[in-house]
C-alpha cells in the first residue's frame, strides 16, 4: 500500500494497492447490476445505488483489510484521532453509480474524514478532482480512476476551529451502457 500527500495541506492523500489483488479480482468480478440495492439519499436524482452488504460474500475480508491497513494509514496521515470503525456494517458503502451520473462541486461539511476507493470505471476520467475553491477552474488535484487506488481526505478543523473547505466533486458523466463501482468507508472522531 501507498499513502501519499497531494499537497503540503497534509488532509488530502492518494491510495494505492490498499486490498491484495485477490480481493481485488472479487470485487471487480461481483454482478453489481443484478444485487439489491437502494438509491443513497441525497443522491437520488444524481443517480446512485448503495449496495447492501449482507450480498457481498468478501465484505469481512474488505473491512479486515482496512483494519489491517490502519496503523499504516494512521502513520502516513497523522489521522489517530479518527477511527475506521465498523460495528454495524455501516463503516464503508459501495456505491454503483449509473450512466449520466455526475457529482457537483461540494464539501463533506463536518465529516470527520473518509477513504474512497475505485474499483469498476470505464474511463479514467471517472475520478474524484478536488478544487481550491468552489470553482471547476481552480484544480487543486484530479484522481484517476483506476481499481484499488483512491484516496482519503481529512477534515478536521486545526486547533482554532478553523476548518479548511475541501471543495471536490466528478463532473465528467459516467458514460451511457456503463456503470461506475467505488467504496466510500465514512471515518468517525475517537
């Protein structure tokens, strides 16, 4: 696994190889179009399904990784006031996003932080870009979709309170008879 900064702000970090490509392999090969599913909310109208976990026969395997993978990401993003924790089957949502599927330029609000990861896309393009500002032309940096990269992005305020907008969206459409697979693992506060 890589964990790498973007930027000297040290809250956003690109992932590579977080999962064995066994796992790898289970993922990209699960018929996600023919599992239950319901459309995320606030996400309905953009075109996304969250899949259920109790279908996905490797999800402990998935959350074992991560928890494996833990102190090493805790090392590379200074991130041990937050948890990957996972009690219910909540911690981490895969999200199979249908054509024509955009995201708008947003932030996270509060939300202590999150790891995205790609898996299925037809493009690389299909990737999370995240701006200085809530301004397309204002590229701070632009992932490329590839499986088992990703990132993870750190929000917590500095000891001011002050909270540094982290502005990012996906505004290339998911391209028509494709479908777009990602895992979004929600960080909690200790």
């Amino acid at each position: 696994m890589q964990i790498t900064p973007v930027d000297q702000d040290n809250n956003l970090f690109a992932v590579t190889d977080l999962v064995p490509q066994s796992l790898v392999d289970k993922i990209t090969q699960t018929p996600w179009l023919n599992l239950e599913h319901t459309l995320e909310d606030g996400h309905k109208k953009l075109r996304r399904r969250i899949n259920k976990d109790r279908q996905l026969p490797w999800i402990d395997e998935f959350h074992a990784c991560i928890d494996q993978a833990w102190e090493t990401i805790v090392t590379h993003t200074g991130c041990d006031h937050l948890e990957y924790f996972n009690l219910d089957g909540s911690a981490t949502g895969f999200w199979i996003d249908m054509p024509t599927y955009t995201c708008p330029i947003h932030t996270d609000g509060e939300l202590p932080g999150a790891i995205q990861m790609y898996w299925i896309g037809s493009s690389q393009d299909l990737g999370t870009t995240w701006y200085h500002y809530k301004d397309q032309n204002m590229i701070r940096h632009s992932f490329k979709f590839k499986p088992n990269t990703g990132y993870i992005m750190i929000n917590q305020p500095a000891s001011n309170g002050y909270r540094k907008l982290q502005w990012h969206g996906m505004l290339t459409p998911v391209p028509k008879d494709s479908f777009r697979v990602s895992s979004y693992s929600w960080l909690a506060n200790k």
